[in-house]
C-alpha cells in the first residue's frame, strides 16, 4: 500500500482512492488543477511493487486506516472514490478513526448482490486474468489501453495489472461481487456516472433508496472513469464545488441530471 501526496500540504486534505488497476498517480493531472488542496492519493494493496496481497475489503480499510493515523492524516473534507474505491470510500467513511466530511463516487460497480454473482465471478476472473497476462508485454497493453485513457493512466494501469497476483485478483473480485451498500452514513453523497457505464440503473435504485439525499449527477457520451480521464480540469471543478459545499453546509436532494 503506498500514499502519493499532492499539492499544499497544510491545506485542507482530499482522500483518493483509485480503481482496479489503478494507483494513486492517475489522479496526478487532476491534482494539478487543485494546487491550493492537499490531495492524499492512495494505491490498494495488490497493486503496487510491494508484493503485499490484497487480503479482502476489511482488512484493507483497516490497513489503510492505520496507515493514515500513523501519517496524522485522519481528516478530510472529501473523499474520492472511483469504482472499485467507491466500496473503499464508503467503508472509510464509516470509520470512527477518520473523519470525513463528504463523499464523492466515480463509476458505477454493484452496491448490491446480484442474484447472478457467481456467473460474474468466473467472468471477472477470466477478463482480469486475460488483463494480467497481457500486461507482461507493456507495449501492446499500454497501446490498447490507450485507446481508451489518455495521460499517465495507460501506464500506471499496466504497472499495476503486472503486480496484481492471483490471490489478490480472487479477493478483488470478492470485494466486487460480494458488496452490498447499507444505510448508516452521515455524510452528503455525490455521485458521478457517465450515461454509458453498465450498472448504472442498479446502482442508482440502490443509492436512492438507502440514501435519498444524494445528488446524482450523468454526464453524457462518457463510459466508466473516462469522464475523470478527459477532463481532468473540469473534474476538479466538480471537487472543488463539492469540497465547497461542504464548508457551506448545504445538503441538496437527489438530482439527476
């Protein structure tokens, strides 16, 4: 598990945590239009070169947990999640050691069991598998990566696909599977989706029905984390705006846009 940090240290702080495949460096352009905030980027256990295995979504939160205590890094005015982190920002919310004072979700991923979750399992595991294979020839997976991300994602992407060991893969892919989203947070929700990302309707049934309050925000033509990867100003923008109000106390209903 590593810890990037970004911009004005003694700022108020952003948590990020990343996607499967992902490290804390593909927020790197995005941190760069937030100069005046201080970004605490985190890489999963699995991913990075450390060898340290992904052991399942508790014991993880918990490492991460110690991890940021041990920095006296325990409060945030938001927290970023972006697919497979939107579990982990959830669940670090819920964390009586870290207070954080927002959440702010990327990328729609199962909030809830689905009845056909063992059929997905064995999906996941071969498409990953075929992923992790691949990222051992760096060339021709960061080419075809990069037919979809631009900036330093195709990179970081394939460093952590030729990290990641089975065991790690098969308890991602618990975590995935085997997650469901329950009530109990206090903190306002935003959430981001592009129009064309698979498990949207799910997901968003779910989010509303547990936390009604959430401002749910489409962007159009955008699949899943390509808005983030594209626009990294304007994603910023929306942080910022978020951050903001939080300090503000506002708390607007669901809005979908």
């Amino acid at each position: 598990m590593q810890i990037i940090e970004y911009g004005n240290k003694t700022a108020p702080s952003i948590l990020y945590i990343p996607g499967l495949f992902m490290s804390g460096a593909c927020f790197e352009a995005i941190a760069s239009e937030l100069p005046k905030m201080h970004l605490v980027c985190v890489t999963l256990n699995g991913h990075d070169s450390s060898g340290e295995p992904y052991e399942g979504l508790n014991e993880e939160v918990h490492k991460l947990v110690s991890h940021l205590e041990a920095r006296q890094m325990t409060e945030y005015q938001l927290v970023v999640g972006m697919s497979l982190g939107t579990i982990f920002a959830v669940e670090l919310a819920r964390q009586e050691e870290l207070k954080i004072e927002r959440i702010f979700l990327d990328g729609a991923v199962n909030f809830y069991q689905s009845k056909s979750r063992k059929a997905e399992a064995v999906a996941m595991n071969l498409i990953f598998g075929r992923f992790m294979k691949t990222s051992k020839r760096p060339e021709k997976i960061i080419r075809n990566l990069s037919k979809s991300f631009v900036g330093n994602w195709p990179q970081e992407m394939q460093r952590c696909m030729a990290n990641m060991t089975q065991k790690s893969k098969k308890m991602i892919i618990q975590t995935l599977t085997e997650y469901r989203l329950q009530a109990g947070l206090k903190q306002p929700i935003y959430c981001l989706y592009g129009n064309k990302e698979n498990n949207l309707r799910q997901n968003v049934e779910v989010i509303k029905k547990l936390y009604p309050e959430t401002e749910i925000e489409f962007v159009e033509g955008y699949g899943h984390l390509e808005y983030a990867n594209r626009n990294p100003k304007e994603y910023a923008e929306k942080l910022i705006k978020t951050e903001q109000e939080g300090k503000n106390g506002e708390n607007r209903r669901t809005a979908i846009r």
